[in-house]
C-alpha cells in the first residue's frame, strides 16, 4: 500500500508541474510564481531556464547569451519589485528561493558569456 501511494504522489507532483508548465507560457510570471506551489515554480522557472540559455547559445552564440543575460536581469527586476509587495510568508520565501537560484543563474551565464561560449 506505501507503493501505492507512493505512485499517486509522482503522479499528483507530474500533474501539477505539467500544469505549471503550460501556466508559465500563459501568465505573468509574478502571477506564475505566486499562485503556483514552490517546488512547481522553482522546477519551471529552471526548466524555463535551462531551455532558454541552450537557445540563446545554439542561435546566437556569445552574442545570444549576451541578448538573453538582459532578459534575466529583468527578470530579476520584476521578482525584486514583486518581493517588495504584500506577500504571504509562504510566498516571500518562495520568492527568496527563486532570486537566489536565479541570482545563481545569472553569475553562470555572465561566466559563459566570459568563456566566450560559441
């Protein structure tokens, strides 16, 4: 029986992040990250990523990375004017998770821009 519900939950975790999948090209992505649970937010915000940096170097090389390292400082921009709004305390820690992870991500794509990444 502990298989079992073991099963039900990769499923419920699969759902939920495939939904959150198909959210994060829809909706805003302030309005992503705080209506969707946290390990969901953070999963698509790296998978979002990850996805975005292959882009950026296999269409433009350096000079694409340098493109997408404006995107995510904006981005950054938007979470830090989010932060500052009235959020629950589940919420504000979300929202501090996800800027240091990206915060992370930007000083690894400023090394790939360093390391002339073709």
């Amino acid at each position: 029986w502990m298989g079992e519900i073991e099963t039900t939950m990769r499923r419920s975790v699969r759902k939920e992040t495939e939904t959150g999948i198909a959210d994060y090209k829809v909706q805003a992505r302030g309005d992503f990250m705080k209506s969707h649970a946290s390990m969901v937010a953070i999963s698509v915000s790296q998978l979002d990523w990850t996805s975005c940096v292959e882009l950026a170097i296999s269409d433009g090389g350096c000079d694409g990375v340098r493109q997408y390292l404006e995107t995510m400082v904006a981005q950054l921009k938007e979470l830090s004017l989010l932060v500052r709004t009235k959020l629950s305390k589940l919420q504000s820690k979300v929202m501090s998770a996800i800027i240091v992870m990206e915060l992370h991500a930007r000083d690894v794509v400023e090394r790939l821009i360093e390391a002339g990444v073709s």
